[in-house]
C-alpha cells in the first residue's frame, strides 16, 4: 500500500451497513450506480440460510454518506468499502458480490485484497474499454454511443431525473433505481470516474481468487468486447441467464445464489 492509498483510507468514509442476515460463511453484497441494497431484494432470501449476509451501500447511495469533497472514483468508492469491511472485523475469508457499478468496484477490491477473499461473483458487470481499441465496427460504434449517452446523461440534469424516476417505478424491486437531487453529484461523478474511467480488465487479470460473471441476454448496458476479453481471464466461469435485462430478477438471483454457493 503507497502512501496515497493510506491517505485515501484514513479519509474514507464509513458506508452504511443496510442488512446483516444469516449466519455462516460471510457474503458481502455492494450495488451498483444510482441505486441501493434492495439491488439484491431476491437474492439475499436464497443465501440467509447458509451465509451471513451483509448488504452495504456505496459512498453516496442508499444510505450512506456523501462526503462534499468526493470525486467518487472506484480507488475511493474501494477505499470506503474496505474501511467498512475492516470495521466489520471479520475473521473468515468471505465472497464478494457486486452488481453492475458494484462489480466494477469489486474487481479492484480483489485486485488488492483478493487474501480476504473466498470468490468474486460480478453481476452484470459494464465493462468497457476503448472504442477505437474494438476491430468491430458495429461493436466499435455501440460503445461510442454508450459514452455519447452517458455524456447527455450527465449534461441534462432534469431529463435525467424525470426519466430516471419513471424507468423506477416500472422496475420490479421499488427503488431500485434513484437519480435525485440528493445523490445528483455521486451519480455524475461515478459515471464518468468510475465507469466511463475504469481499469476493470486489469484489475481482474490481477485476481487469484475464481470469478464468477453473470449477466442477463437482453442486458442493454453490457458491452459485448469487454465481456469476450473477461470470459478469456484465468479463473473466469461465465454464466449467461436468457431473457434477463439488467434488474437482478428472480431467475438471475437462482443463478447468482447458486455462484455464491
């Protein structure tokens, strides 16, 4: 650890614990961008009775803090998480589940503390990289159209909100997706700090512990060249769920839980 990421932790905020259920070896759930723990509604029924189940909220979502100087990069978004995980002061290895932003998060999190880990399970995870490194030129231009969105995403507020909150209330788990005025700063600044500016593919070449990836067939945030290139990683097992959009739905909550183990 550099004297940076020393300074970066000291710093970290604590992130709100939202749910601690079950007992047995540990699982720790993180969600992705602009949502919160009920990300995982239908999953955490399936594992209580075999895990300890701890769901946490990322820096600025849910309910955890959002500290007015964060730039809400994934080296921040992991600095607060493994403060929370210390705080914790678990005494077994445990399995890490991120969903989406969450995942994001997660590879870097086992990238540096992969000796906690038992596995890493990703969920939906968006992993982007260069456009102009992509040899399709479909593929090439669907991922220039993902960063052209983000961008008026993050450059009109309001559109952003209002449609937010309509795609939310037709979602199957309430609240699952929230872009307001209260988490506004974290939602922009993730996006293009910690999704749109990622290191995922690295960082996952730097894990040691087996990765499960699960993502649904009609996931319209997935990115079909970072997923070729992560399916191709050592300790990678792929697991694809028909039908399923990017919402951690009943079925892909079976398939996840049967990942978790």
């Amino acid at each position: 650890m550099g004297l940076l990421d020393w300074v970066r932790g000291r710093r970290a905020p604590l992130l709100h614990i939202a749910g601690d259920v079950g007992s047995g070896p540990p699982v720790i759930l993180i969600h992705g961008i602009a949502s919160s723990s009920v990300t995982f509604e239908f999953l955490v029924p399936l594992i209580a009775d075999r895990h300890r189940v701890i769901s946490i909220d990322l820096m600025g979502f849910g309910g955890s803090p959002a500290p007015a100087d964060a730039t809400y990069t994934v080296e921040e978004h992991v600095a607060a998480l493994e403060r929370t995980i210390r705080m914790l002061r678990l005494r077994e290895k445990f399995v890490l589940v991120g969903h989406s932003m969450g995942s994001l998060i997660g590879a870097r999190y086992a990238a540096e503390q992969g000796k906690r880990l038992t596995k890493l399970v990703l969920v939906a995870p968006p992993v982007y990289v260069r456009p102009e490194a992509v040899a399709d030129p479909v593929e090439r231009a669907a991922l220039g159209l993902f960063l052209k969105i983000y961008d008026y995403l993050r450059n009109n507020k309001e559109f952003t909100i209002r449609n937010a909150g309509w795609i939310g209330k037709l979602a199957p788990i309430k609240n699952v997706l929230e872009v307001t005025e209260q988490n506004w700063d974290a939602f922009v600044l993730s996006l293009e700090n910690s999704i749109e500016s990622q290191t995922t593919i690295s960082d996952l070449a730097s894990v040691t512990v087996p990765v499960e990836v699960i993502y649904g067939t009609l996931d319209p945030f997935l990115a079909p060249a970072g997923l070729r290139i992560v399916e191709q990683l050592r300790n990678v097992n792929v697991h694809k769920v028909e039908g399923n959009d990017h919402v951690v739905r009943k079925r892909l909550a079976r398939v996840v839980a049967t990942a978790v183990g």
